[in-house]
C-alpha cells in the first residue's frame, strides 16, 4: 500500500519546489529580454538556451536544466503507487504535473518553528511562531510538518485546485457570501437574490479556500491534453463536450465552448485521480451526488486505469 517514507515525501516536495521555482525564473528571463533587449537577437537568450564556448567548452541553459530535474522528478515516484499504476501510463502527465498533483493531493506542508515547533503564521511579510512568538525568516528555509490529507469528496478536490463555480454580484462582480440564508455583496452593500456562478479569482482583502498553484497545474494537464490527437481518452472526451456545446450553447462564442469542454475535461481527469487515490488506499468511493440522483447519469470511470473493484457506497 501507499507507503513513501518521510525523507521520499520531503525529496519529492524539493524538487517539484525547485522545478516552479526555476520555471518561475525562466519566464522572469524571457518577459527581462523582452522589455530590456527588445531588438538584441535571439542568442541574448543563451541563458536559456546553453552557452557554446571554444575555449571553455559548452554550458547548458536554464531550459536544459528544467528538463532534466523533470526527469529526476520521474526517478522519485516509483514511491507513489498512483503513479506507477496510473499516471505513467496517462499519456500526456509527465513527472512534473504527476509529482506536483501526488504534494497537493496527499500532503499540507505546515512551516513550523525550529526553536517549539509551534505553527507559523504569516504577518505583514514576517513568519510569526503562534506559540512563542519567535519570528522566523523565509527565504526558503522554513522549517514543515508532513500532515496527511483527505478529501471526501471529489467536489472537495476540485475546490482546493480552483475548479469550483462560486456565486459572484450581478452588478460589480464580486463575490458574494452567503449570511442568514441571503447572499450580500460587501461592496454594493445590498443582498444579491440570483448570483451568477462561475470560477472565482483572488480577491484583495478576502482569503482564499483554494490554490492558485492548484488551478494552474489543473490547467496544464488540460493543455497536455487538448494536444494529443483523438486517440488519446481525454482528447476524445474533450471533443465530444465541445461537440455538444454547439448544440446547448450554439450562441456562445468558439473560445467559450472550448473553455466550458477544457474545463469539463480537467475535471474529468482530477475526479480521476481521486477515485484512483481512494481505491489505492483501499477507502470507499462514494458516488458522486448526481449519479445518486439521477440514476440514469452513467459513471465515467478513471481511463488508463484497469483498477480493483471500486467498493461503491
Ligand atoms: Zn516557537
Ligand atoms: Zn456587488
């Protein structure tokens, strides 16, 4: 069974950390070029791109380095068996999106105070020891917890990756939350009878409940996706929701039926890998909500995936 010790968990978490960290680096590189050596050519990028020097002899570039800790990432899950059973064989996840999935899936990474080990805070940019008050530097070299996690329920899943429809103000779009039965948007300082739902973004003053890191490699497995040719499962799947928008949404425009098929796809995939997830564990699958209500609403189970028998409740 899933069985990874501490010091798999805490490599694993390095190196996909490295990985957005340098990827982070590489766009920074690209958007500098632009605005500071807008009319140098392309071999301004040999930071990216490698270095060839006679004297000195040839240095690989930042992208080089990307795709090899991508294929040390690969060399760590084994570990995982949602990998090794699954993901491998999805085409299209590689080790990243595999590896940064299994973090955000299994594991909360707490930062805690070396000197009690009492959890940290985050105050005014500051790391603040909630029990004895020390104030702890970042930079990185913050001291974590390993703590499981549990999703209940595929919904519970998807909101944590920022998939989610939340309600939001007709008039100023901002979004509304629900207070004695009635939803009330604190800028239009009135109640808001019929909110439009759709995918919330990070709002200044208000704490999230989900990750934006979540959303964007959800929106990555999407992208790898929508490139491979209809042979490929979720392809397929893709086509066919966008195929149906012609006929539920035939005013919308072609970038919306898309999105509304992309999304509908990466949700597919991310209900998925919790089912896989839960049946590994050997935990209970519970239906979701709209198969128990309409019992015509078939099931789609996970693709690539020969699986046990799933113990449905
Ligand atoms: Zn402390
Ligand atoms: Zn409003």
């Amino acid at each position: 069974m899933m069985n990874p010790t501490d010091l798999e968990i805490r490599d694993l978490n390095y190196m996909v950390r490295s990985y957005d960290g340098l990827n982070k680096l590489i766009v920074q590189v690209q958007l500098r070029k632009h605005s500071l050596l807008p009319e140098r050519p392309m071999d301004s990028l040999q930071i990216l791109y490698g270095y060839k020097s006679q004297k000195e002899g040839n240095y690989q570039g930042l992208i080089a380095l990307k795709h090899k800790l991508n294929s040390d990432i690969g060399k760590l899950l084994d570990a995982w068996p949602i990998w090794s059973n699954w993901l491998a064989m999805v085409p299209g996840i590689g080790p990243y999106i595999g590896g940064k999935h299994i973090i955000m899936h299994y594991y909360r990474m707490t930062a805690i105070c070396p000197d009690c080990g009492g959890e940290l805070e985050k105050k005014e940019g500051a790391f603040i020891c909630s029990s004895c008050g020390k104030n702890v530097k970042g930079d990185g070299n913050l001291t974590y917890r390993i703590d499981r996690r549990d999703w209940r329920q595929a919904s519970s899943w998807w909101h944590y990756m920022g998939l989610h429809n939340a309600p939001h103000c007709r008039t100023c779009g901002r979004r509304v939350t629900k207070e004695n039965g009635l939803f009330m948007c604190d800028k239009c300082k009135k109640p808001e009878p019929d909110p439009v739902y759709r995918k919330p973004k990070k709002q200044k003053g208000m704490q999230a409940d989900w990750s934006s890191q979540g959303r964007a490699i959800a929106y990555q497995v999407g992208q790898a996706f929508i490139k491979k040719n209809n042979g490929h499962l979720y392809r397929a799947y893709y086509d066919k929701r966008r195929a149906m928008r012609d006929k539920t949404h035939p005013d919308a425009s072609k970038a919306h039926k898309m999105n509304m098929a992309l999304n509908e796809t990466i949700k597919l995939f991310e209900s998925h890998f919790w089912m896989v997830a839960r049946e590994l564990e050997g935990l209970p699958v519970p239906l979701p909500r709209i198969c128990e209500m309409d019992p015509n609403h078939k099931l789609i189970t996970p693709y690539y995936w020969e699986g046990i028998e799933p113990v449905i409740t």
